[in-house]
C-alpha cells in the first residue's frame, strides 16, 4: 500500500510521464448566460403564449404555471404543444 501512496503522491508532485497517461488537461468552460424574453407579469393563458417552449417555460417555473395543464398530463397548451 506504501507503494500506491508514494505512486499517488509522484502524480500529485509532478512526476515525470511515464507515456501511460491518456488523459488530457480539461480547457476552462465558459458559463453561458441562460436568457428569455418571457416575464411572469401579467399571467398569461395558452391565447396569449406564442410557443410551446414558452408555455413549458411557464409551467415549470412559476405556480400559476399549472393552469395551463387543463387536464393535468405535463402538457401545457395542448394546441401548441
């Protein structure tokens, strides 16, 4: 076991490569900003929504959300979505 830990400790100090390495320095991921247009003022009703994304959008984020999922199958604005 000594030996594993010295082994482990050699990677962690910047051992020398041995060629058996495979992996690859992972590149720094840039977070992108998640933006929409939509608001939850006013409530809006299937009507007035332009979008099947958007009627999901508002199911999922906001309570009054629900009402547009009449008969309550995760499906909201039916003739939209």
């Amino acid at each position: 076991m000594g030996r594993v830990v010295s082994s482990a400790l050699g990677l962690v100090r910047g051992a020398p490569d041995n060629g058996l390495s495979t992996s690859k320095p992972l590149g720094l991921v840039t977070p992108r900003a998640l933006t929409q247009s939509w608001s939850c003022q006013p409530r809006r009703t299937c009507p007035q929504i332009g979008s099947c994304e958007e009627a999901n959008w508002y199911l999922n984020n906001y309570s009054w959300g629900g009402k547009l999922d009449r008969d309550g199958d995760g499906i909201p604005c039916e003739r939209l979505c």
